[in-house]
C-alpha cells in the first residue's frame, strides 16, 4: 500500500457499520413506528412490506433491538 493512503478496511467498523450521527438512529425508529401505524390502518401492502424490511435492516445495522421500541 503507498504511504499516502490511509488504511481504509481498518476503519470498517466506524465507516460502515455504526452511524456517524444519533440521529440517524432516531429517526429509523421514527420510521418505524410510523410504518407500524400505516400497517394497522391500511393492511399489509407490498410498498409497506418493502419499507419495514429496510428499516429493519437498518436496526440490524444499527445493533437496535425491535422488539423494545
């Protein structure tokens, strides 16, 4: 590796894995629940389903427990 690049897979966990901001956190759990509300009223739609998997994704990303929110 030439010595004027940082060593970027080291810096994996802080880069990819964990948010830069909380408020990314918040606002995927702000997400949720209204997602929750929508599915109470409309049923399960396929755009619905759709969107809680990528929510749910994003807690995963974010080590958020959904079964506490």
């Amino acid at each position: 590796m030439p010595a004027n690049k940082r060593p970027r897979k080291l810096n994996y966990s802080v880069n990819k894995k964990w948010p830069k901001t909380w408020s990314k956190v918040a606002k995927s759990i702000v997400h949720y629940k209204k997602l929750q509300e929508r599915v109470k009223f409309e049923g399960e739609t396929k755009w619905l389903i759709n969107a809680m998997k990528i929510v749910l994704v994003k807690f995963k990303k974010y080590w958020i427990n959904s079964n506490k929110i």
